[in-house]
C-alpha cells in the first residue's frame, strides 16, 4: 500500500478498526505503518500483541475482519519494545 492508499483505508475502516481494538484485549496496538523506501517495504497495518501465543488466532481473525489488508503482526515485550 502507498501512503495515501494506507490513509485513506483508515479514514474508511476507522470505526472497524476500533471495535476490532476493543474486541480483542489481546492487542496492545494498532499501528499504520507507510512504506519504507529504504528497504522498499510496502505500507502495511502492524497488530501488536501483548504475547506471543495470541498471534496464530488473531491472524484468522484480521484476515476474516480485514480481507485483503497487508499486515504485520508483532508481539510487545515486557519493557515496552516491539519484538518484529
């Protein structure tokens, strides 16, 4: 996704996206990431996780929620640090 293509999927699925947060105690955050021309990395949504083990479930559950969403997910350590 391009910058504004990531943007305006915001603008459209915000209200998705916050009953998704609210639904799933799971997350820690919802982050919009642009793309990365250094390592040429496309835009994408990053779902942080507060462990681990909640990953291979809540990634049905984008994928039936968000169909077609490039997507990340990632777990937050302890001391805060998102571990990618």
């Amino acid at each position: 996704m391009t910058l504004d293509e990531l943007l305006a999927w915001k603008v459209r699925n915000q209200p998705a996206i916050t009953a998704f947060l609210h639904q799933h105690h799971e997350l820690s955050g919802i982050h919009f990431m642009p793309p990365s021309p250094g390592d040429g990395a496309a835009g994408h949504v990053e779902f942080c996780l507060k462990l681990a083990d909640d990953a291979e479930e809540l990634e049905a559950d984008i994928r039936s929620e968000f169909p077609g969403l490039p997507f990340r997910i990632g777990v937050v350590d302890p001391d805060g640090q998102p571990d990618l």
